[in-house]
C-alpha cells in the first residue's frame, strides 16, 4: 500500500516537542521490502553509531536464536532486502531499527516516547512498542517471533493476501465475513481468516491454497452490497489468522513467554493493542495479550479511531519507510475531505456513494472530521532532512 502522507519539510524539532501531548507513535509492521532509509541512517556522520550499535546487538540475538550467524550491519551496507527464506533478518531488522530512531530522536532532539499522548504498532511493531514502553527487553521482544519465523516463513508458501472492500463504500459485516471464513474452512482443504481491519468497508484477509477464490466466489453470501476481492502478489507469514495453529505457533508461544523477563510493568505511554482494540496492557497481562496478538486480527481501524478521539494531532511514524499507518490515515482523510467539501461539481457528487460507510458514521463519530488535518511524520525522513552540527 502507498504513503498518502508527507513529512512536513518545515516542521521543527520544538514544534515536535511541544505537541508531544498532543502526538502519537506508530510502529510499522513487517513488509514486502523493510529496509527503507535505514543505509543512509547508518552513514550518517552523527547517527551511524547508535544504528551500528542497534543493529549489533539485533545481530547477536538472531544468532544466538536462530544457531547461525547473521550480519544485520553488512545486509545494510549492500542495501540487500530480505527474502521471505530470511524472514528472521526482516523481523530483527524492523524491530531494531524503530528501536535505534527513537535513541536518535532522543539523543539529538531530546524528544522523548514517554511524553507522547499514546503509541500503538501494527503487527510486529506492537512488541517495539512493548519494548520502547518498557514492558519488554529487546531480547524479549525478539526471541519468540524469531523461534517462530521458520515456521511462519513456510507457511508463508502456500497461502494468498487479499483485500476485501466493498465498491459501494457501505460497512462490510464482519461476523458475516468470519462465518463465510468458518464455512471454507469446515471444508477441509485449506484455512482462509481476516488477518487486519482496515476500515468498515475494508478488511486483509490471508488463505490457504484456493481459499481466497472459494472466497471471491462466495462474497454475495457475505452483503448484498457490491464488494471486491484483489489479490497481492507478495508472499506474507500468515500471522494474525488461524492458519498459524497448524504449526502450534500459538501455543509454543505462549509458553515460551513463561520464560521472558519483562512483561511486569504497564507501558510508559500508552499503549494501544491492535490485538484488543483498547489500552489493554495493565502490567499483569502482558502474556495473555501477546498470546492474542499472534493469532487474532489486527484491529487497525479501531487504532485510527482512538487516535482521532483522544485528539491527536501530530502522528510520528517509526520504522523503515512505514506503509499501511499513513495509507490508512491518507484514504481516511481523501475520503472526509471530498465529503465536507462545501460545494461539489456534479461528476463528483456521483461519487459520494462510494463512502456510504462513512456519511453514515460522520454524525455519531465527529472525531473523523479531523482526519484530514493530522500531521504525520515519517522519522526517518525528518531525522535525515535535520541539519545537526
């Protein structure tokens, strides 16, 4: 999916500071490429060392797991993308790159995590949040996806990524979609399961052999609104679905998280789990809400929604060239912006039905109406655009 945002060029380090009340971090999952802007970060005469250093000890930990050496460093150095067969590289690279930004942030900016108005992270950015929020170790936050990304990378072979969206713009039912999933599924030859919520109009959905077919196929069970199926090319670990119980992923999880350290404290800021739907993480529960983030579907449009509602106005993005965050806030305010507009041509008023979901939402949930004033920065372009003696 394309970034529909930009990072303002103009936005300064005290403008970030002061707003920090009033900003969210989001983390970004894994994807098709991950290394973003990560070779310029680590040849940067003042911020190469705390990169360096990130991607050091991620390198140690993925050796010591995964019994054989990896050089995160040297991937970097030859701006090499990971292949899904090296999926353990794209999972500690991500992790510790979002980790080696906010040091950066920090260091030189004195701009601070624990100061910003909530945080959430989709997918594997959940466990950087963790671990930026203090509840975990970067070991923690590692070790168990890393023991599970062998598995995870070939169940990635035979399963397909789909959108789901309904043309008409009008809400997709998701009990109806789980049911139609179940059906496939009672079947017995394949699983097919929503893997993120997008919007109420849109869901990704992740399939065994022809389940997403069986789908496209059976979609007018689903509404009687016109509704989509696009399949993606890209191959993707099918975590966040059912599928990842064939190999007792989540079981084998949830004990190894017997043996992590941390887990004991509630986050520094508020955490927002994409697995709940809610500020779930009290300091008790860190295992029973990890246990769900492996298997259950990431609720982003609910971290979209709280985002709007708590008033937030600036939304920092983490990570090497984050995609799904900013595409989902940018179709989200695209949309609120042709339906406020105060006058219409006529070849465009036609469109309107395409957002039904949304003028139906718009009385009840004002929040939205802010969608299109957020401010969103991409870290590591803002960090590479400062010009720091």
């Amino acid at each position: 999916m394309n970034d529909n945002t930009q990072t303002p060029p103009t936005l300064t380090r005290d403008t970030l500071a002061k707003g920090l009340g009033k900003t969210a971090f989001a983390f970004r999952g894994y994807n098709a490429t991950n290394l973003g802007r990560t070779p310029e970060l680590l040849r940067h005469p003042k911020y190469g060392q705390i990169v360096e250093k990130y991607l050091q000890r991620a390198s140690d930990i993925c050796t010591d797991v995964m019994k054989f050496p990896v050089d995160l460093a040297q991937r970097v150095r030859l701006e090499k993308e990971a292949t899904l067969k090296e999926y353990h590289e794209s999972i500690a690279l991500i992790v510790t790159m979002e980790l080696a930004q906010l040091e950066i942030l920090e260091t030189f900016f004195e701009i601070s995590l624990t100061d910003a108005n909530m945080m959430y992270g989709f997918s594997l950015g959940e466990l950087t949040a963790l671990t930026a929020g203090g509840v975990l170790t970067l070991d923690d936050a590692l070790k168990i996806p890393l023991m599970m990304s062998r598995d995870a990378a070939e169940l990635a072979d035979d399963v397909t990524l789909c959108v789901l969206f309904s043309r008409s713009g009008k809400f997709i039912p998701r009990k109806n979609v789980h049911r139609l999933c179940a059906e496939i599924n009672a079947e017995g030859n394949g699983v097919i399961g929503v893997s993120t919520f997008l919007a109420p109009n849109s869901m990704l959905l992740i399939g065994q052999k022809n389940t997403v077919q069986r789908l496209k196929e059976r979609k007018g069970e689903i509404t009687t609104e016109r509704i989509s199926v696009r399949v993606n090319d890209d191959k993707w670990p099918p975590l966040h679905t059912p599928i990842v119980w064939q190999r007792n992923i989540t079981d084998r999880a949830q004990f190894l998280m017997h043996t992590i350290e941390g887990g004991f404290t509630s986050p520094t800021t508020p955490l927002f789990s994409m697995a709940t739907g809610a500020f779930s993480y009290d300091g008790d529960n860190t295992r029973d809400v990890v246990a769900q983030w492996i298997d259950k579907p990431q609720l982003l449009w609910e971290a979209v929604d709280a985002t709007l509602a708590r008033g937030v106005e600036t939304v920092i993005h983490i990570g090497p060239q984050p995609n799904i965050i900013p595409a989902t806030f940018g179709r989200l305010a695209a949309n609120v912006e042709l339906l406020t507009k105060d006058r219409l041509p006529m070849h465009t008023l036609s469109r309107i039905v395409q957002y039904g979901w949304l003028s139906a939402v718009l009385p009840k949930r004002t929040n939205l109406l802010r969608a299109p004033s957020i401010v969103h920065v991409t870290l590591e372009d803002w960090l590479l655009q400062q010009d720091i003696a």
